[in-house]
C-alpha cells in the first residue's frame, strides 16, 4: 500500500488532510465523540424504559398521579408544574451558555463571566430541584397496600379522589412494634423497613369507613384504573393484602409497578449526575475565566467545548421529559 508523503517545508508528514478535520479542533472533535458515545447510551436506557412501559401498559403508573408536588405549596396537587419549571430553568441555562459563547467570539470577558455565572445558578437550581423531587418520590403521598402477587392496591373514596392511609387507618396505641435489624441478629426479613402503619391497622380503619374504596393499578380502556366495589375491596384486601407501602424505592412503589420506579431512579438518576458533572466543569472554566486564562490565551474555545456539553444535557432531559412525564 502506497503512503502519500507530503511536504510542508519544514518537516515530512504522511497525512495530508490537515490537523483540524472536519474544521474542528482536536479538543472540539474529542468533545464530539464523547457526546456521541453518551447518546447511544441514554437512547439504550430510553429503549429499555420504552420496552417495558409498553409490556406493562395496563399497571404503569399515570405521571399526572405521580408528580403533583410543588415545593411550599402542601397539600395542593399540581401535575405537572414543578417538572415543567424544572425543564424551563435547564433550557433557559442553555440559553445562557450560548450568549457565553457568542460573548467568548467577542472576547468579551465581562459577558461571558455574567453569562457563565447565569448558566451555574441555573443548573443548581435544577440539580437541587431534582433532589427534591427525589427525596419526595421516595417518600410518598398517600400510602398503598401490596398483595401477595406484588400487586398495588391503592384507596379513594367514591368520588374517585385519592385517600391517604393516615385519614383512615386506626393506631393501635398499646402495640409495641420493633423494628428488625441487623445489628440485633435479625437478618432477611419483611420488617426491616418499619411502615408508619400495620396491615392490620389499614384493614381495621377500612372496614370501619364505608366511603372508602380500593383502586388498583390495573388501566381500564378509558385508561383509567379500575375501582372495585366496596364488597370486593374489602375481600381482596382481607384475603389479597401483604405489607403496607409507603413511597417507592427499589423493591416497592406505592404508585403501581416498581419497574416505573427502577428507571425513574436509574435514567434520572444518570441525567443527574451529568448536570451535576456540568456544573463542577462549569464552575472551573469560570474561575478560570475570571483569573483572564483564555483572555491570556486570546481564545474561549474551552468556554465552546464546556458548551457543547451542556447543549447535550439539556436535550437529553427534553426526551427524558418526555418519556417520563408527558407520553
């Protein structure tokens, strides 16, 4: 095979095709590759989530249901809100990283300080805010009870609205109730994590409230789920119940399938932490551009480089937006 010398003069090289290909810097085209690369990853966990959402169509949570909380405003449900606020503050920080950039062609080191500090406070708040959402999620709402096949069944009264476990359940005051743990010896048992309320308590404070019905996270054509009636609620959570649920983690979700639950901890999750990652890279590449480093170097491309990343994490979000809260 022939090699293709080219002489420039001063030395010989056996590529002419110039350093920069694609008229990129090698940093640029590195940046690229990268960015390349983490899409194929997300869009795999996004085909996963894809895949089993629709095996599981008929019990998978409803998002309206599920994200309804704004912070210093409890006890309202606002479906929806807080998340849209959340994706406005990312997308307006990726406005802002492109006046940094524009600013940094201009060599204007004023602008791109501002702009750069903007486009920080913009991915804290999210990052905070997601955090939030989190520790919410984990917490829950309203309470569920899970049957002996892992099914959901969740309460409403007969107008179809939502009832908490703490509006109904009878306390029992003169049990005394242990938790299980490990340092006392006690291993791999069903009470390692004590729920504010027995089954029993549950049962007993159901049964004594005769508006109160069991809704479970089965979809009805309407894409509704499916009530039972008061006979039928009270034969499947007498003969049916197992253990009370209280929030979602990686074994339970109060809110239907935990599956819904594994990938919004894992895909938003992973999104998290590449906001976060931004931030810190953000950070740095602001101090330096306070300190005058590409002002001395009389080039921002590192500004550029930072930017192309945060662009990508935006978008990223705009399709975990939709897959999670919107479809």
């Amino acid at each position: 095979m022939d090699t293709t010398v080219v002489n420039t003069g001063t030395e010989t090289k056996t590529w002419g095709g110039g350093n920069e290909p694609l008229k990129a810097s090698y940093g640029k085209m590195m940046m690229w590759f990268f960015i390349l690369s983490d899409a194929l990853t997300f869009s795999g966990f996004l085909a996963a989530y894809g895949f089993s959402r629709f095996k599981f169509i008929e019990s998978w949570p409803i998002a309206d249901e599920v994200f309804t909380h704004v912070p210093f405003l409890h006890g309202q449900e606002l479906p929806m809100i807080y998340v849209a606020f959340m994706t406005f503050i990312l997308i307006m920080s990726s406005v802002t990283m492109v006046l940094a950039v524009d600013a940094g062609h201009k060599m204007n080191k004023a602008k791109v300080t501002f702009y750069m500090f903007l486009t920080i406070i913009g991915g804290v708040i999210f990052v905070g805010s997601q955090a939030w959402e989190w520790a919410t999620f984990i917490k829950g709402d309203y309470g569920a009870v899970q049957t002996n096949g892992g099914n959901i069944l969740q309460f409403v009264d007969t107008d179809g609205k939502r009832v908490a476990l703490k509006d109904f359940a009878i306390v029992n005051e003169h049990k005394v109730r242990v938790e299980d743990q490990r340092k006392s010896g006690i291993w791999y048992t069903d009470n390692e994590s004590l729920t504010t309320y027995t089954l029993d308590e549950v049962i007993k404070g159901f049964e004594a409230n005769s508006n109160i019905l069991i809704r479970t996270q089965q979809l009805t054509e309407d894409g509704k789920k499916t009530v039972l009636s008061r006979a039928e609620s009270i034969k499947q959570l007498t003969t049916n119940g197992k253990a009370v649920v209280e929030g979602a983690n990686l074994h339970v979700n109060e809110y239907g399938s935990p599956l819904f639950a594994d990938f919004f901890f894992f895909i938003t999750g992973f999104h998290g932490f590449h906001v976060l990652t931004g931030v810190i890279i953000n950070i740095i590449i602001f101090f330096n551009v306070i300190l005058g480093t590409y002002e001395r170097r009389n080039s921002y491309e590192m500004v550029e480089k930072v930017g192309l990343y945060w662009h990508f994490v935006d978008l990223v979000w705009v399709f975990v937006f939709t897959f999670f809260y919107l479809v």
